[in-house]
C-alpha cells in the first residue's frame, strides 16, 4: 500500500470552482474519509485521485510518485463505485476474477486467489451463483472482492454504502472497517453520512463549497471543530449556539451570555468587540433550576437512556441530551448550566472557533 499526497488541488468547470487549493495526506494505511454534502467537492477530489478527473493545478503524489497528469489505467488504484458496477452475465466469481484474466494471469492462479479473496469476505459459498439475484449486501462484497483481488497500492470508495437499506448499510459499516484491518489497505472513502465517518475513519477532510473546513481525526473533529460549520455539520442533534457581542481578552475564562456568566476555557487570543457564538454539543448540557440561563420546554424525545430535550431561550432553540430520569413537561421554565471544559467559541462574522485552552495542541484543517 502507500502514502496519498495532494497538494493545492484545484478544479475548475467552465468557470465553477469544484475544489478549491486542497492539500492533504493519507498515511499509508490508513482509511481516511471526505465528509461533506451533495456539491461540496468530494467526489471530484477522489475522481482526480483515481484519475478520472484531471485537475486545473495542483499535484497528487501516490506512494511517492508525480501521478497528477496520469490517467486511471496507469495508477494502481481500485474503484469500488455506489452502484456496484457488476458485470450482470458473469457469476460472482467470474466477476471477481475479471480484473487479473484482463492482466492475462493464469487461470490456476486467477482461482487460488479469487477462493482466497471470497474467503475473505465470506462469500466463498456463493461464488457459481448469479450477481442479479444476490441481495444488496452480497454484491456490495462482491465488487469489494473484485477490487481486493488485484491488491492495489490504495483503494478508492464513492459512497459505496448509499444504495443499501439501513440495516444492511450498518452491517457494512463494521465490515469495511473490519476488512480494512486486516488486509492493512490505504482507503479514501467519500460520504455524506457522518455516522458512517466517524464509525470507519482514521482521519477525516470535511469539505465544504471545495474548501476543506478541516482535516483531522473523528474525536478531534467532534470535540474541537474548527468552524461553525463543522460544528453544525457534526452531531445529531449539531452543536447548539448561543450568540451574544463581546470584546474577549487572552487569558479571560468566563463569558456573559444573555446575563449568565459561563466558565470556559481559558480564552487564548484578543477579540475586538463582536458577535460571538457560544457553541455547545447537546450531551454538555444539563438542566439546573439555579442557573440563570432559562427557556421554555418545548418537548422532549425519548431515546431509552437518554433524552433530547428542546428548550426556547432568547437565542433560539437549544437541545440538551439529558438522562431519561430527568422530569420535564412541555411549556414549563428550565434552568441550563453547561460544561465549561467542553465549549467552543466562534467568531460569526467569519464562522472560524476563536483559540482557546480547548484547541491547543488540535491540529489545523
């Protein structure tokens, strides 16, 4: 396997930036993730690393080699496409085996290593069977399969798990990651789904407009977004924020949000009088009838340990993800005290977590 390097990777069409100067680095080995909506530039960035697409400036390096300007059959790479791509004449294994009868291997050879691969993703008792009458599941393994079985230096996945239904696509979320440990594959892997990301990742780009917002491992991501968009994108429910205008000096600890003072952490830069978002995840938050913080109950969902609880303040709906125990009723005032070791503070002009004692060693998108 080998090393993925991208630097300041640009896509133009027409005059429509699709990636925007991305820079990145997946390590040999790992399974790296591009998180992100529909149009954010995901897919072109893997399709300009699978050289589907080539790029307007910028260099892609795999295993230490210029392969920018190359095209997909000259890079050792495999595809693994959301709709499978299967060859519907051919049987499974017929259809894992093409790849290596094209490259004229022996068909003594091509059988050993098809038996080994299907093994492998515990399909070996289907191997004569035809691929249109599989189920969702099995011929997702099988154009798995059909890209393991040439060992290629990375392989490259394009929302591969979107087609199948959510019990299927939950099962294959531990089993990619599962395969991925075993054969040790360096894996670039495109989705929208979060739960999907932070479950497989080593590290994730989350990308937005072409822009990577950031770059770094799932608990670094959640815990410390870099952005108000990160923040947002991640979590269900996303990061709640609670605006209010304020100068903040280095070294400052506590802030006054709507007459509650909140400890957080220690404030590591001078802001000019602004507006500012207190950003808060649901699960650091809890109801405290002392607290001057206060809003309506709107509701509460019911999730067996836990529940989601939505509360109107003055700035707008707040959810905090409280024990099951904790009585609430609909149209009564709360009280919300939230943990100060967890929150993150945001510049809303330009969307960017202003650094504080929370930040400090977290790597940069």
């Amino acid at each position: 396997m080998a090393e993925i390097r991208v630097e300041n990777l640009r896509k133009e069409f027409s005059g429509f930036t699709a990636v925007q100067n991305s820079s990145f680095t997946v390590d040999d080995g790992d399974f790296f993730v591009m998180l992100g909506p529909s149009g954010c530039g995901k897919t072109t960035t893997l399709r300009m690393i699978a050289g589907l697409e080539l790029p307007t400036s910028g260099r892609i390096l795999l295993g230490g080699e210029d392969v920018t300007m190359k095209r997909a059959r000259e890079r050792d790479i495999a595809f693994v496409f959301q709709l499978f791509a299967l060859y519907p004449h051919m049987n499974v294994r017929k259809n894992i085996g093409f790849p290596l009868l094209a490259q004229g291997m022996p068909r003594a050879e091509i059988k050993k290593q098809v038996e080994e691969v299907a093994r492998l993703l515990r399909i070996d008792h289907i191997l004569d069977r035809p691929v249109s009458g599989l189920a969702g599941g099995d011929r997702q393994r099988v154009a798995l399969g059909r890209a393991i079985v040439r060992r290629p230096l990375c392989f490259l996945m394009d929302e591969p798990l979107g087609t199948l239904d959510a019990e299927f696509r939950d099962l294959m979320v531990h089993e990619l990651r599962e395969l991925h440990n075993r054969i040790g594959a360096t894996t670039v892997y495109v989705t929208h789904d979060q739960l999907e990301a932070m479950s497989m990742a080593d590290k994730i780009a989350v990308m937005n407009h072409g822009i990577i917002e950031q770059f770094g491992s799932p608990r670094e991501i959640y815990d410390r977004p870099r952005s108000m968009y990160v923040a947002d994108f991640m979590g269900s429910p996303p990061m709640n924020f609670l605006r209010f205008h304020s100068g903040l000096v280095r070294g400052a600890s506590t802030v006054s949000v709507h007459g509650a003072e909140i400890v957080v952490p220690e404030i590591r830069e001078d802001i000019a009088p602004s507006a500012l978002a207190l950003g808060a995840r649901p699960e650091h938050i809890r109801l405290d009838d002392a607290s001057r913080l206060r809003g309506e109950v709107l509701g509460a969902e019911y999730l067996g340990t836990t529940q989601i609880v939505v509360v109107r303040t003055g700035d707008g709906l707040v959810r905090a993800r409280v024990p099951a125990s904790d009585q609430v009723r609909t149209g009564e005032t709360v009280g919300l005290t939230l943990s100060g070791a967890h929150l993150s503070l945001f510049d809303t002009a330009s969307g960017r977590a202003i650094e504080t004692a929370l930040y400090e060693g977290a790597r940069h998108g």
